[in-house]
C-alpha cells in the first residue's frame, strides 16, 4: 500500500538506471565485497524479498511503498544483510532523487541482475509510491496489531491471512517445518505459502528454481549475523565468523547460516538447478553455520530441505523434470512469474510506468478499452428517471446495488472496486452480502441497458455506479457529477480474493479490530467510513442477507442512523437465519448489525457519530465526497492519477 510522497517529476525512461546498476554490479564495495564479483544475485534476493511480503489476503505487503526500509521489515530474520544491499544503492537513489522511488529502484535492480546475469525478463512495471514509515507493515508482524488481528500461536505453522508460515521470514522456513529437514512436511509448507500470494504450482517452482539459478547461501560459521537494525541500528548485523577487516563479510558472512551456491555458475542463468535436483541423491547434514542442509557426494553445491521438497510432490517434481531438460519452458515460466511476483501489489496495468511495460497479464485483470463513443448520460438518466417513476421503491436498491459494486476496493494492492462490474458473476454475486443484488441487475437491464444492446456504449459497470449516483439524488437531493469510461469484465475472476473476511462477530473487540481493518484497507478514512454506513439500507436488502431487518426503509438520506445508534437500547440476538444482529428495545422493528454497533464502541468512531447525530447538514455535506472516492477509487491513470480526477467531489445540494 503506497499512501504517501507524490514524486515531483516521476521517470518514465529506465534506461539510464539500468546502465548505472549494470555498472554497479560489478564493482565491488569493500564495505560488503561482491560474492564472484557480481552484486546481480544480491539484488535479486532483495528485490524478490521486497515483493515476497505480498499477500493476498488483504493485499498488505509488496514492494509499493519499500517499506522493506522501515521496521518490522528491515529488522526481520529473513531481510539479514539486505541493509547491505540498499547501501549499495543509495547512490543511484541520491542521482536520480525523487524522480526515482526506492520501490522503483528496489525492483529495477533485481530485474537488471536477471537480464545482466543471462536470465530471462517480461519487462518492468515502473511506478511505485514510496511510503513514509513502516506503519503498513505492522501487520505483517511481528506486531500486537498482527497478533490481534491474525494471530499465531505456533511461529512456523501460521496460517491466512499470514502470507507466511513464519512471521518475521518470507515465505517458510528453509531449513525445513520448525526447522526439521523434513522434506516431506516442507512441499505442503512452499505450495501454501506460495498459494498465499496468488502463485500455482509452476510459478512457484520456475520461481524458487529459477531463484537460486543465482547465488549463495552465508553461514560461514556458527556464531550468527549479530544483532539486527532494531537492535543495533549503527551496526546492524556485523557478522560474527572471521576477524579483522574482513570480519563478518565476503567468505566470513552470516545471513541465513547455510553456507554454498546452488549451482556452479551463481553469476549465469540457466537450468542447472533444476537438474542438479533431478540428476542427484542428495542427503542432509548440519552445514559450517550449525543449519541442516543438503550436500550430493562429490559435488561442491548444496540445496535447502525447502528446495529438496520440490522432489517429493508429485506435481512438484514433474515440473523440476520439465524445467530440467527444458530451459525455454523454464525462461517462459521464470520471466512470467517474476514479472508477477514483483508487480501484483501494483494493481492494474493502467498504473504502471515507463519504457518496458510489459502488455497486460493475466494477473492483472485486463479490462477492455473504454470505447470512443459512450452513452449520452442525459438520456440514460431520463431512461432511469421514467423507470424510478413506475418504481421509486427502487432508490434505495440503486445505492444500495451501486455501494457493493464498489466497496470490494483496497488500496493495499488496487484490487477490486466497480470497473468490470464483476458483482454480476460469482464469486462475487454470490457473497451473503450481495444476495438480491441480481434483481437489481436485472431490473437496470431491462429499463435501461437493453436499449443500448449491441452498441457497447453504456457499460454495467458505468450503468451500476449511474444509477446509484441517481438513486442518492432522489433520497438526498444531492448532485454529483459523474465519471463515465468504466468497461466490462466477461467473468468473476480475480474477486476471489476480496470477499469479505469472515470473523466471529458475536465478539464485539473481534468486531472491532475487523470493521476497523476493513476500513484501513479500503483506503477511507474514518469520517469517510463512517459516513458511509449511514447509506439506505431497506430492510429487503438486509433480509436478503439473513438479517431480521434494517434500520430503516425511509428514501431520504438523513443522519437518522447516527441518531439511532446513540439514543436505542441495542440488544444482542440471533436472527432466525443464523445472523448475529441488534434489535432495539424501545422500538422493536429495528435492527442494526454487529459491524454498525463498531461505530459506538470504537472511540473515534464514536466522536464522529456524535457530531453527524447532532448535525445533519455536516452529514449531508461529507457523504456525497466520501461516496465519489469510492466509486471512482478504480479508475487509475498512472501510479497516483485517476481519470477522474477533473469530476469535482464536492457536491450541490439542491
Ligand atoms: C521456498 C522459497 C525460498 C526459500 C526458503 C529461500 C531461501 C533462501 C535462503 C536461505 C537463502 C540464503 C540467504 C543467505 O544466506 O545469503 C537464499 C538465497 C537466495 N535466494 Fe532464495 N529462497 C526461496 C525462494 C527464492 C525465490 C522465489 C527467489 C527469486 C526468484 C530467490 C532468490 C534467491 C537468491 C538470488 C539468493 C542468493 C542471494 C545471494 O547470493 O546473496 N529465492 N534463499
């Protein structure tokens, strides 16, 4: 999630920075010598680690924002001696200022080393917003924010929304589950783990493979790296093997503990790895640096119990047989799932920079264009209009339709959001939060979509946020301008990752954390979060999703939500669908959701519903801005452009 510094003049040629890193690689520093007198393999480790946080759970983590710079990053096991790595840098980043994001450079210098090395490279998505702090890390761990809100109870084994299984590493653990060189308990640990940030069988091997093409392992002897950045933050991980000037670096360096290359060319691509793994017996042993490792007898190379894994899956090992003897079935795979690995956090093509982009993939569900001629909104307006007249009970479904078609959005990793208007295709239509959200569909389509059949001017997904916009100026008197351009999506794919995270909301501080998650990654801020929940909600809707009812079924949009909340007695009960709900005890019809309850029992929240309970001009003023960024938040031009910018935001009130 990138939330801070808009660069002042953002470069959109690479080459001249690719020309100094190819320069940089191979002259080596005495401060951190370079291992075979290439930097590519270091740099591809911390490129690979910079975007290996991402996960796809809540779209956390990635290279946007380098925040691999700040704690708990920088300070984490598995980043030991990556400072190094940045240090070496730091020139390239004070050449070229804030026309180059650390993000940026991060990532170029990982992909550079590829090319240099003889790899294979898509290209380079160009763009990425460096953030300011580590805050967005928080939750990756290690944290009291991480452990709140996706805890671990046994280091090794976590789970989702974890992108690890280890908090404080990458992925897993190398040295095997828990650190056993089991193999076997380890594939089921790399799939999952890999599984968390969006990859499949193939990219996962053709990765970790093609990865460890390059380089080595630092464990030169058993006395470890030293204390860590957070710990030691003048010397961070001075490496304790050797003495004297070389103390601690080139063949005395401890990062991991494991100590050798992969392959006997770590400054040369190819597919040696894989045939090494396949060609060989391999047994393990406890390495210089104390660790188990793997050794094959008379060879000098070595593997880590999590590459061994790779032998002992079925599906894994057919792979490591085709990547063996095939390297363009490996440059194919490695340069597409590198490509991905370090550019999913960047959300859709429309948001990369620069030379080298690569057309859109798959990954980054491609939208058609928006096509020349669109609709005249004046007559589809008319056409809404003369449909509300026959039905106005349909206002409130039109915001309603219009609300959920949008708030998938996260700015963590740009996902989501109406353009496509994937709500009308599972998984999406299916949520419990979009049940009769097909009807509404439906009902456009026939008064409004089927008289532009055929002509591709008037979208789903311009007709959904339209409409809602309509909708909202029948129940409040509210004009806001809109932004048309929005194209369709032909399937669902892609919202599997956005669906609403389900947690136990019986527990009100469970509640809590959750709603106040949610919020930090739609990328509103809380008045605009809690604005918004004030949105018409017919009861209709409501039991759609099982609830017994809403709070409301009036037309108008007015600050009677926030009233509610504070003046009610709210009473906890079961719906008779198995939903967790509040019903008033003065006024027995009225019901409100655990996740509505949140805005009273979190301190901010509060202070807000306050001031919109005693205050229905602020309210009518601050919803119709927080509604425009959600329904165009998607609509990106560039990294922090939107195509809608020149729409204003702020809204006439009738
Ligand atoms: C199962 C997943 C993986 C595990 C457990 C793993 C583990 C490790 C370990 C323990 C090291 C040694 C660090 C040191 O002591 O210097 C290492 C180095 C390295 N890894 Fe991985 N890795 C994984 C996947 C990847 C991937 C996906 C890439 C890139 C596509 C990659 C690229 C590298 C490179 C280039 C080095 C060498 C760094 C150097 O020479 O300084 N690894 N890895």
């Amino acid at each position: 999630m990138a939330v801070a510094s808009v660069l002042s003049a953002r470069m959109t040629d690479f080459t001249p920075v690719e020309n100094d890193l190819k320069a940089l690689f191979t002259h080596s520093k005495a401060f951190w010598p370079a291992d075979n007198g290439h930097y590519g393999p270091l740099f591809v480790r911390l490129a690979w680690h910079c975007a290996g946080s991402y996960r796809t759970s809540d779209g956390r983590g990635g290279c946007d924002g380098a925040r691999q710079r700040f704690d708990p990053e920088r300070s984490w096991d598995d980043n030991t001696n990556l400072d190094k790595a940045r240090n070496l840098l730091q020139p390239l980043k004070i050449k070229y200022g804030d026309a180059l994001s650390w993000g940026d450079l991060i990532i170029l210098a990982g992909t550079t080393a590829i090319e240099d090395m003889g790899g294979p490279v898509l290209g380079f998505c160009g763009g990425r917003i460096d953030d300011l702090d580590g805050y967005h890390s928080i939750k990756l761990g290690p944290s009291t924010e991480q452990q709140e809100i996706a805890p671990c109870p046994v280091n090794g084994e976590c789970m989702s929304p974890l992108g690890t299984t280890t908090v404080g590493l990458i992925y897993l653990n190398p040295e095997g589950p828990m650190g056993n060189p089991d193999p076997l308990g380890s594939f089921p640990q790399v799939r999952d783990a890999f599984n968390r940030m969006a990859m499949n069988d193939s990219e996962t091997v053709a990765l970790i493979g093609g990865g460890h093409a390059f380089g080595k392992t630092h464990g030169a002897c058993p006395l470890g790296p030293g204390p860590s950045p957070n710990q030691q933050p003048d010397d961070p991980w001075p490496g304790n093997c050797g003495s004297g000037a070389m103390k601690g670096k080139g063949p005395n360096a401890f990062t991991a503990g494991f100590e050798g290359s992969w392959t006997t060319t770590p400054t040369k691509w190819g597919n040696e790895y894989f045939q090494n793994l396949h060609n060989y017996e391999w047994t393990s042993h406890v390495g210089p640096g104390g660790r188990h490792q793997w050794q094959s007898q008379g060879r000098d190379t070595m593997m880590l119990t999590s590459d061994i894994s790779l032998t002992k899956d079925p599906a894994f090992w057919a792979l490591v047989t085709e990547y063996a003897s095939d390297l363009d079935a490996l440059n194919n795979a490695f340069s597409h799932a590198w490509y991905k690995l370090v550019t999913r956090d960047m959300g859709p093509v429309t948001r990369c920079i620069g030379n080298n982009v690569p057309p859109a993939q798959d990954f980054q569900y491609p939208l058609p264009p928006t096509p020349s001629k669109l609709a005249d909104f004046h007559a589809v307006e008319k056409l809404i209009n003369s449909a509300l007249e026959k039905d106005p009970s349909m206002v409130s479904f039109l915001v309603h339709l219009s609300y959920q078609c949008s708030a998938t959005f996260r700015q963590t990793d740009y996902q989501g959001g109406c353009n496509g208007a994937r709500i009308r295709f599972p998984p999406e239509s299916t949520w419990s939060v979009n049940q009769g959200t097909d009807k509404i569909i439906e009902w456009l389509d026939v008064n409004v979509k089927q008289a532009y059949k055929g002509s591709g001017a008037l979208s789903f997904s311009d007709l959904i946020t339209f409409a809602g916009q309509i909708g909202l100026q029948h129940t409040s008197g509210v004009l806001l301008e809109f932004c048309s351009g929005r194209t369709d999506a032909t399937d669902g794919v892609g919202s599997e990752f956005l669906a609403p995270r389900e947690f136990d909301d019986s527990n009100v501080s469970v509640t809590l954390l959750n709603v106040r998650d949610r919020q930090e990654i739609s990328g509103l801020f809380a008045r605009e979060w809690v604005v918004l929940q004030a949105r018409l909600r017919p009861s209709a809707v409501q039991q759609a999703q099982g609830y017994s009812g809403s709070w409301s079924d009036s037309t108008m949009l007015s600050n009677r939500f926030f009233k509610l909340l504070l003046l009610e007695t709210w009473k906890p009960q079961v719906s008779p669908a198995g939903k967790n709900e509040f019903v008033s005890l003065e006024h027995p019809g009225i019901y409100m959701t655990p996740q509505d309850l949140a805005l009273i029992y979190d301190a901010e929240y509060l202070s807000i519903v306050q001031e919109f309970a005693s205050d229905n001009q602020a309210f009518v003023d601050e919803f119709p801005a927080a509604w425009t960024k959600i329904t165009n938040a998607d609509r990106f031009d560039g990294p922090d452009g939107n195509a809608c910018e020149a729409v204003r935001t702020d809204s006439q009130i009738q």
